[in-house]
C-alpha cells in the first residue's frame, strides 16, 4: 500500500481512505492501482461485508492529477492507466460502497459516487464534473449514469458547464442521502456502513446485482475511455492544459471545429 491510501478493516467494514491532502486528495495513476486493489480485495475477503471510501482533509478529492492527464495529452502518460481498473471494478463490485465526502468532490469525485450505494455529503461539500471545460468527456459511465438518475437536462448542466452542485441540491436530485455536518461526517458514515454489514451478506449482493447492470456500465465505460483518449490528444485538450499551466482562461474559439 501507498503512503497516499490508508486501508483498515474493522468490524467488518474495509475503510479506504484517500490521504493526499497537500495536494486536495488530486488522484495519482499508483493511487488509483490502490484503489482498485482495495475494491477487488472486499469483494473476495469474507471478513469484508462494507466498503467504506473517504478522504483525508478539506476536500474528498479534485479528482483526476492534471499533471498525469497533461503528460498523457503530450505523448507521455503511464502503459496502463489504473483509472480503468478501478472503475471497472468499482462498477462490477458484489460488496455494498458507502462514500463519505466532504468540500470538493471534482470529476471522478463526483462520478465514483454514482456507483456507491449510500453517500453522504458533508454541508459544504460541492459536487463538480468539468469534462468538458478540460476538453474531455465524462467517464465512469457517468454519461448514462446521471442522466438516468438527474435527468437530461441537469445532468448535462453539470457536463457542459461544470459549475459546482451545493451538497443540499445533490441530496434533492438524489445523488446522495444524506446531509452531515463536517464534524460528523466520519462516524456517521462508520455507523451506516457498520449498519449494511450487519445485514444478510448474500441477500444484499444479490439485491445489489438485481438493481445494477454491470454489463451495461462496463461497455459503457468502455465507450468513453476510447472517445477520452481520442480527446486527450485533441487540440482542444492541448489548450486546455497549457492554459492551466500558464495560469489563464483557455481560448477555444479559435480551434476549428
């Protein structure tokens, strides 16, 4: 295990906890193998009958490190990226997902959340999907995912614009359950998750598999990881990254289409 993912399982619940807070909990190509190797050990360890993912710090996670995606768009990226891994995993997994966020939650913490089966937000979280400001598109199957659970038009606000969704408005459009004060978060995210493993493991997962397509996530998945590498490469992507490194307004206009 990495110093950046802190993993202990207690009660039967395998917390997993992201702790890279110097750098707003920005995921790494190493984080996400963690990651993916913590889903795959609670689905197969028969100690593990919750999975708990949480963050350390001010922010759940600003998602994806651009300095990894910036090397990727110039030809320099990682042989195999991890992110597939985890999230095919994460959308294939029998065990119950409880996520606890607080602050930030951006890109792929936010479209995780899709495949937990409870969340919780802390009262400031924010929940932020800025794919397309970053020439990109969305991932995780969030392209079918959020618009199933949101509906056509918020979902493709929160896509085209990637404007942050207050942790009140998340809960109303049902991407999360819960409202908890910050202090709270935590112990009551280990309560809820202690709660599920208490239940009947196999009619839980069989519950789980009967509301879940996970064939269907999964070509979806692969569907947009072929159009994101595509978009990684892209001109558009070329401008968006070398304005965020210069620190400046990226400028599309002048990119044919």
């Amino acid at each position: 295990m990495i110093p950046e993912m802190n993993v202990e399982l207690a009660n039967g619940v395998l917390a997993v906890t992201i702790s890279r807070p110097g750098k707003m909990n920005a995921i790494t190509n190493a984080m996400y193998s963690a990651l993916a190797d913590a889903v795959e050990r609670a689905n197969v360890d028969d100690d593990v009958r919750a999975l708990l993912i949480q963050a350390d710090g001010d922010t759940f996670t600003a998602g994806n490190d651009l300095s990894e995606f910036a090397a990727q768009a110039a030809g320099d990226g990682p042989q195999e990226r991890h992110v597939f891994r985890f999230l095919r995993v994460l959308a294939e997994a029998s065990v119950p997902v409880v996520a606890a966020v607080q602050g930030k939650a951006v890109g792929i913490g936010t479209t995780m959340l899709l495949h937990c089966d409870y969340v919780l937000l802390s009262e400031e979280a924010l929940l932020m999907t800025p794919f397309v400001n970053l020439a990109l598109v969305p991932e995780a199957a969030s392209s079918y995912l959020l618009p199933r659970q949101i509906g056509h038009l918020r979902a493709f606000e929160m896509f085209a614009l990637g404007e942050p969704v207050p942790a009140d408005a998340a809960v109303a459009w049902g991407i999360a359950n819960l409202l908890v004060p910050v202090a709270e978060l935590r112990a009551e995210a280990r309560r809820i998750a202690e709660k599920i493993a208490t239940r009947p493991y196999g009619s839980l997962t069989a519950t789980k598999r009967l509301m879940r397509d996970a064939e269907r996530l999964t070509a979806q998945m692969d569907r947009e990881s072929v159009i994101f590498v595509e978009r990684l490469g892209s001109a558009e992507a070329k401008e968006a990254f070398l304005a965020f490194a210069q620190k400046r307004r990226p400028d599309f206009t002048k990119i044919p289409r």
